[in-house]
C-alpha cells in the first residue's frame, strides 16, 4: 500500500522509474534477440506460406500490444476521472503514441505480408478494419490531448474519451464483422485455421512479451519526461535540475 | 445558495422549450443542414455517373454518410451558444443533474437538426431510385440511428466546446464512434432492397440507441464539467 502511495507522487515515481529502465530496457534487448533469433532461425519454414509468414513475429504481437495499450489506458482514465491521480493521467498520455505506434505496425506489416498471400496491400477485411479505427481512435485521443492547453484540464479530457472508447471499442468490432461476414464472406482468414508448431509458438510468445516490456521501457521515459514538464514549476524538479547542472 | 424551487421534469421541459425557441428564431440553423444533406446527396450522381442501377445500389451509402456529414456540421451548435454566453455554467451549477439537462438539450438539438433529415430522406430516395420499400427502411433506419448519432457527437461536443477551433477535431474524435451506425443502417437498408426483412438490423440499431442514451449523457456531463474548469 504505502508503494503503491509512493508510486502514485510524481516525484518517488520519477526515481523508481529511473531504476527500472536499465532493467525493462535490458530484459527487452535479451528478448528481442532470442525471440528474433527463434523466429529467423528455428521457427521451420511454412509448407503454405513460405518464408514469408515469418512477419507473423512482429504483427501478431504488434496487433496484441495495440489493444492491451488502449486498454491500459482506459484503465487509467478510469482511475484518474474516480480518484483524481495524476500519475494515471501521466500513464494514459505517455502511453497513446506508443499504442498508435503498435497499431501502425501491425497495419503495415500486416499489409506487408497481404501483398504475396493475397496479392493486394489492403482488404476491407473485418480485423484490418477494426485495427485502422482502433488507430483513428488513437489518434483522437493524441489529438485532443495536444489541442488542450492546460494539461490537467486535457489529462480528464482523454480520460473520459479513453472510457468512451473502450466502450465502443467492442461495438465497432462486432459491427465490422457482421459487415464483413455478410457482404465478403470468409474469403481470408489469419492463421489459416491451422493448429501451430510450438517451434513457432514459441518465438510468438517470447516477441510478445519483449514488446510488452519494450512497452515498460519507453512507457517509463516518457513518463519521465511528461512528469518533469508538468513539474517544471516544483521545487524538487529544479533541484535535480539544478544538482545535475553543477 | 439555496437550492432551486424548480422540478427537475419542469426543468427538462423549460430547457427543451428555450432551445426550440430559439432555433424557430434563427430558421436558418435547422434548414441550412437540410439543404446540405440534399447537395451532398446530388453530388453523387454528378460525380461517378447517371447510370440509374449504379445509383440505386450506391443510394443508402450516400444518403446516410451524407446525414452523418450533416449530423457532424450542427453538433457545434449543440452547446457553443451556451458556452459562449456562460449558460452553460449555470446548467452545471444548478441543482439538477447535469446528465437530464444534457437529455433536454440533445432531443432540442435532433428536433431541429436530425428529424427534418427524416423528413427529406423519402424525396432523396425518389432522386436516387430508391425502390418504395426500401424508403420505408431508410426512414426507419434513420428515425432510430440519428438519434444516437447526436448523443453519441454531445460527447464530443463537450469535449471540445472549450477549444476555439474544434472543429476538425471533433470528427476525428466522433466518426469512429459512428461506425457502427453507419454500418447497421446501410445494411438494413441494402437488404431492405433485395426484400429481405431487417428486423435484426433495426433491433441492434435500437440497442445501440437505448445503450447510448443511458451511457451518452453521463459521458457527456463530466465532459462539460471537465470543458468549463
């Protein structure tokens, strides 16, 4: 509990994070090079798909991150809007470009892999769908942040859009595939339907977790960052500031 | 201060009533998204061709992202007026939740803006050979969808209203959310074509508009509150 109290002030937030970056990063680093090396080199080749399905190594985790971030952060808009903390606040900006960063990938690398399996970059597709107004969604929320200048004002704001949107999110799923499902037809499906080797569910597992703790990382600096802007004014910022400087 | 003799069902009424007013004072505000909603409409043909089935088969798209276009120009006005001459504020700081108060202003607000667009929708569909049943279903669909389309767009109204070009913003933040909408209406009414019935589109359509209008207002309320600190 009293963790917990420390983690929620920005300032004992801003020194645990500082020692939990050489960590997020490393362990990141270590998982990024065996899940790459499993997925390049031990995964065997597919007996359909080739060589080129491999990208699955990145999209399939990519796409996982994209929809665990939203929902983090509505989360935190819901524990920022009930108890009015700031430190959720500054988790929920910092983490929206990440997740429109990991949404853009699973989109491009998704279309990457579109273009030699089902000859075209991009099918009206209910998952495709979904993922690009789970962008729009993103972005609305980056955008609103940006447009309101009092930054506690703008913090609630994207709290209560995060909340709306993780309502909906659900709904325009659902809807996008009843669309698809009575004006395409199963035409494509993910996977194939068949059941995976372990060899490459493995490197699957191992990618996705090094993106959750590349997530961590960067989530941490950039919270760093958001949480030394807002504090600009306090005394603690500019004694670190100033004890850095001499 | 002391809490205010008036009843919140007289409130509601006293609220619906004002608006109604003054949009009957300044006409053009409800015909001028009539009359976009007709232009949007008549670009179609001009633009991809006079080709009669071409037309009917791409009508319901067009004659509803036109009312989602026409729906998204006036959500604007919504509470721009009252935020400009600090009514809003009242409305927050009265003894009345604010969410009811929100109710009153979005059904003032459809009246003026998302019924005369029912009203026209039949003669859109003459325009663009719309077979007669399939009218019936655009009518309905749209009775039942525009509705949401205005709870759904207060949330982003008030969300927005503090900023002083909130305009693009606001169908960033708003056209995801209509998707769905869009979506089941379209739907409906391109079965409706083929003579299949849609009970099933419309009763998700009312769904959606039930679950909004229990969800949408209470997001709309903090959202003011977060608007005018």
């Amino acid at each position: 509990m009293r963790f917990y109290h420390r983690l929620a002030s920005p300032r004992h937030f801003y020194r645990i994070a500082g020692q939990w970056i050489p960590w997020l990063a490393g362990i990141f680093f270590v998982l990024l090079v065996w899940g790459l090396y499993e997925s390049l080199f031990v995964a065997p080749t597919d007996y359909q798909q080739g060589e080129s399905y491999r990208i699955i190594f990145i999209h399939v985790p990519a796409a996982w991150m994209s929809m665990f971030i939203y929902f983090i952060m509505a989360v935190a808009g819901a524990i920022n809007l009930v108890w009015r903390m700031k430190m959720a606040e500054v988790v929920l900006v910092a983490s929206a470009p990440i997740g429109a960063a990991f949404t853009f990938l699973a989109l491009v690398t998704g279309s990457l892999w579109g273009k030699p399996m089902w000859g075209t970059w991009w099918v009206w597709d209910a998952r495709l769908t979904s993922e690009l107004f789970l962008l729009f969604l993103y972005l609305g929320i980056i955008a609103l942040y940006g447009a309101i200048e009092d930054k506690r004002t703008a913090g609630r704001a994207v709290s209560i859009l995060a909340l709306v949107g993780v309502v909906n999110l659900p709904i325009i799923h659902f809807s996008v595939e009843w669309w698809n499902t009575l004006h395409q037809g199963s035409t494509v499906s993910l996977m194939g339907g068949a059941k995976m080797d372990p060899r490459m569910l493995r490197p699957l597992l191992v990618m996705s977790f090094a993106f959750k703790f590349y997530y961590g990382w960067v989530l941490f600096l950039r919270a760093r960052n958001e949480v030394l802007e807002r504090e600009r004014n306090t005394s603690w910022v500019r004694e670190l500031v100033e004890g850095k400087a001499t | 201060m002391k809490p205010s003799k008036l009843s919140l069902g007289s409130a509601f009424w006293l609220l619906l009533k004002r608006d109604l007013v003054l949009a009957m004072r300044r006409r053009s505000e409800f015909i001028n998204p009539i009359l976009f909603f007709i232009l949007v409409c008549a670009l179609f043909p001009l633009a991809i061709g006079s080709d009669p089935n071409l037309i009917r088969k791409i009508a319901p798209g067009v004659i509803w992202v036109a009312a989602l276009l026409a729906s998204l120009l006036t959500l604007d006005s919504l509470f721009r007026g009252d935020f400009e001459d600090g009514t809003l504020e009242q409305y927050v700081l009265s003894a009345h939740p604010v969410s009811i108060l929100v109710i009153a202003k979005v059904i003032a607000h459809w009246l003026i803006t998302g019924l005369p667009l029912i009203l026209v929708a039949p003669l859109l569909g003459v325009l663009l050979s719309l077979p007669a049943g399939a009218t019936g279903i655009l009518v309905l669909t749209l009775a039942l969808g525009t509705p949401v389309l205005s709870l759904i767009g207060s949330v982003g109204v008030a969300l927005t209203v503090g900023l002083r070009r909130g305009g693009v913003l606001l169908s960033l933040l708003v056209l995801p959310l209509y998707v769905p909408v869009l979506i089941f209406a379209t739907d409906a009414v391109n079965t409706a074509v083929t003579g299949i019935p849609v009970t099933a589109q419309l009763s998700i359509i009312g769904a959606m508009l039930f679950l909004a209008l229990a969800l949408a207002p209470l997001a709309t309320a903090a959202s003011l509150r977060v608007s005018l600190s």
